[in-house]
C-alpha cells in the first residue's frame, strides 16, 4: 500500500476503517475528520485581529514524506524531520457503530492536531474490548499486517488502555502503541502558554505516566539483596537497595507535589481579579462549549478580542478575559474557556480546575456547538457532564449553535429539536451576532437593590457609577441636582444611601 501525499488521505483511510464495521442498510458519505472544518470555510474576520500568535504555531510545520529512516548508508547526511504515520483502532459493542463511527472521526481529527497522517485502520465489534490486548486475538493479527502494509510506525487506540493491553499490544503488531488520552495530552502540552498551562499540563501528563512507567532489562535494576556474590555480581553492587524504576516513580511524585504547589500560588490572583469584580458588580459571561465549536471566533466577533483562532482541537487552553459593554454602558465580562471533547482525560479536568472555575464562578453561560458537526446532541451532553462536574450545572444557559451559514433550514429544525430556546450565529458571515448580543445584556443579573436619590452635582462619579454597573431606570435635572432611579449593587447604594429620597 502506497502513503498518502493529498489532502484526501484521513478521509481515504477511515473509509477503509468503516469497511470493516457491519454493513449499513443506508449508504453514508463521510468526508474529512468530522471535528476539523473544510479549509475552505475556516477563514479569519476582521474581528479575529492580526493573530500573531497563530502565525507564530505555524512558523515551524512537519513535512510530509521526509524519512528519518535510513534506506542506504548514503543517506545519513540527509535525514530530516517526518509526519508520524498512524493507523487508527477502535472497539463498539453492537448497536452503537453510528457513535463509533463519530469518535473514530474525532480521533482522526486529535491525531491530525498532534501531527500525524493517519493511514488506515481497524474497528471491531465486540461486547467488549479484549481484556488482554484490547482488540480479539484474529483482528490483532490482522491489526499488525494492516501496520505492516501501511508502513505505519505508530497505532493509536480510541480509548484508555491500560498498561498491560498496550504492553501485550505492542508485543503483536511490533510498533509503538498510545492511546486517545496520550493524544490529547501530546496536544494540551504543544499548545499550554502560559506558566499555569504548561504547569497544569505537565502534572496530567506525570498523573498518567505514573501507573505506565516501565523498565527495560538490565538498565532498570539497581538493588541486590542478600549475598550479591553468589550472583555473581562482585563488588561494587551493593546499591542502597532501591531500583531505579522506583527512583523514578519517586521522582513523578516530587514533582507532582511542586507543580501542584506551584498551581496553588497562582489561585491568589486569579483569586483577587475575581473579588474585584464581584466587588464592582462586574458580571461575568463564560463561553463554555465542545473543542473546535468556535469559541475564540465568537469572543473575537462579540469584543474584537483578537484570541487566537485556528481550525484545530484545543487551539487555547488558556482562559482569556475580555470586557464589554450592554446598549445601556453596563460592563460586564466574556471568558473563553478551555474546549472539551468526549472521553476527557480526567487528569485534564483535575489539572485545569482552576481554569473550569472561570465556568462555575460565571453569572451566565454562553455554551457553543458546532452547528455543522454531524452529532451535536453528544456535543451538549459531553459539555453539560463536565460543567456538571465543576459545579456550574445549575447555571443560567444560553445554547449557540455556531457556524450557522454552514447549516441547512432542515438541519436547523433538527439542531431546534435539541434546544428549542438556541440561537444560531455565524462568528464568520455575523449571522446572529446582534441577536446574540442583545439577549446576553437581558440575561445578566439584575443588581439587588433599588433606589430613588438625589444626587448633587458635584457627585457626578456616583451617576457615571449608576451607568457603568447599575440598571438605570429614570432620571431627572432638578434644580437641587439628578434624581435618579435605578438598581444598583449593596456597595453603590450604601454610597448613596445620604441622598436617597422617598419614592415618588
């Protein structure tokens, strides 16, 4: 079998995937990774800035079709970096193949973000997945001929292994073998920013190798008990009585320890910027949604944030703040937050609680799905399940499908059948923006109290305040200054507590 060199290869390969799952009574079309758009339609707008740091990712890309591999001793003066090559495996118990289909597409799509070319591979229907080495023992050989052929050097399973499957694996198809949740981290640590990004990705990363370590041979052993003579081993080789591997696990838990540490040290500002905006009754909008729904592109279409923006899983991980204001001159602010996907590492959601925090902390939730992707119902539950994991199940909701110019009107009937109260937007063409906008300003909470004062007019700083964080309701130039009437937060009104009046 030939590699792939055209843009059609993923969608080449997973149709051989399918092949081998049982046969439909309707023909279906699958096209590319169902997770990722067409290039075509994943275009920047004006609202999305300069995207400096988009072009910044992209000024180091892999090739493909440059081996590493040494064909002929000449070549060792030309060996240059390649694309990993993948085959894709996955397991689905009967009735469940239309879900199986979507998660392979998605792991197509993850394994793409991390830098791979997948080229074919395998799904297999069983109650449930080999104990020993996760795929039957007939499609495990059949799994190392498919590797064999493709020239593949890598498989990628489409769920948790466990150490001892992927261990057993290997040992069948002879290539490295990783699983979904090591897809997902390998993205989570290309794309971490900031300090307390990469700290967080690094403490799941070290969550998930903990249980995996594993030696190889002699290199591993460093004790010997007893009288070490007799084995042979000669002075020189009595150790402290630890082996290495164990020196190792010793060594994730230190540092486990620092870095959860260290992500403790941050919680006090991110802390304090909270506490004073609750303090100025600033409220709070969180854009939450599925990864690669287009969260950054509709921060940047409601406040020209200029976050970045890319057609890829997990462009931003890191929580970005923007202020904005309603028609009326109240501020408030808009969190975009880090994308979920199915199957979500745990590790990933105890390592980025802090940022999930911005989630449960928000006074309404702006929850984004892909309005185009093929199954937008697991969108909202997998969202709603991790939301419901940090506390902010309870919330107000406003459900946005996006991408909406890429939506017919008989899909859209469908997607209201979901979220009868939805709004469609198109952070692309602007479809639905305003709409969006104006029902997020009547959707913010309205400050506790009310008041009637009169308020001099040379406390001008108190009605710009009214302004800027109240509701105000009326108001008037008399001749003793402006009587205002308004809703106003405890801490403004015990401002204007010495000018209130009686109601009229």
């Amino acid at each position: 079998m030939t590699k792939p060199t055209d843009d059609n290869n993923t969608s080449d390969a997973l149709d051989r995937v399918l092949a081998h799952a049982e046969p439909r009574t309707q023909a279906r079309v699958f096209g590319g990774a169902q997770a990722l758009q067409d290039e075509a339609t994943a275009t920047h707008t004006d609202a999305d800035g300069a995207q400096w740091d988009l072009d910044d990712r992209h000024a180091l890309r892999r090739v493909v079709g440059l081996s590493t591999e040494l064909e002929d001793v000449t070549e060792v003066e030309y060996r240059q970096l390649r694309l990993e090559n993948v085959v894709l495996v996955g397991v689905y118990p009967q009735g469940a193949q239309e879900d199986a289909e979507n998660s392979l597409r998605e792991l197509a799509a993850l394994a793409e973000t991390a830098g791979a070319v997948v080229l074919d591979g395998l799904l297999q229907r069983r109650p449930h997945p080999d104990p020993a080495t996760y795929l039957g023992r007939g499609k495990a050989q059949e799994l190392k001929d498919i590797v064999a052929a493709a020239g593949a050097d890598t498989v990628i399973a489409d769920t948790e292994l466990a150490p001892s499957q992927r261990r057993a694996l290997e040992d069948v198809v002879k290539v490295k073998v990783i699983d979904r949740t090591t897809v997902i981290l390998d993205i989570f640590s290309q794309h971490a920013k900031s300090r307390e990004g990469k700290a967080q990705v690094e403490l799941a990363q070290l969550e998930y190798l903990l249980p995996r370590l594993r030696g190889w041979g002699d290199s591993m052993s460093r004790q010997a008990g007893g009288q070490v003579g007799a084995g042979g081993a000669g002075m020189g080789s009595r150790g402290p009585g630890e082996t290495k591997i164990e020196l190792d696990r010793r060594r994730i838990r230190t540092r486990m320890a620092q870095l959860r540490k260290q992500i403790r040290e941050f919680a006090p500002a991110r802390e304090a910027k909270r506490a004073e905006r609750k303090r100025n009754t600033i409220p709070s909008v969180a854009i939450a949604g599925y990864t690669n729904a287009g969260k950054s592109s509709l921060l940047n279409a409601l406040t020209s944030a200029g976050v970045l923006v890319e057609n890829a899983l997990f462009a931003t991980l890191d929580a970005t703040v923007r202020r904005s204001e309603t028609s009326d001159g109240r501020v408030y602010t808009l969190t975009d937050t880090v994308g979920f996907v199915r199957n979500l590492p745990h590790q990933l959601v105890e390592a980025f609680r802090s940022t999930l925090e911005e989630v449960a902390q928000a006074d309404l939730i702006v929850h984004v799905v892909d309005g185009s992707h093929p199954d937008p119902a697991a969108q909202l539950q997998t969202v709603r399940d991790v939301m419901g994991d940090v506390g902010a199940r309870d919330l107000p909701e406003i459900v946005v499908f996006n991408k909406a110019d890429l939506v017919s009107e008989d899909d859209r009937l469908v997607l209201r059948g979901l979220a009868p109260d939805a709004h469609f937007v198109s952070s692309r063409t602007g479809e639905g923006i305003a709409e969006l906008r104006a029902e997020i300003e009547r959707r913010l909470p309205m400050p506790a109290i009310e008041v009637h004062a009169l308020v001099p007019y040379d406390r001008g700083e108190l009605v710009s305040a009214i302004h800027e964080t109240g509701v105000l309701l009326s108001a008037t130039h008399e001749e003793g200054g402006t009587a205002i009437h308004a809703h106003v937060s405890e801490r403004l009104a015990a401002e204007l507590a010495p000018y209130t009046i009686s109601s009229p």
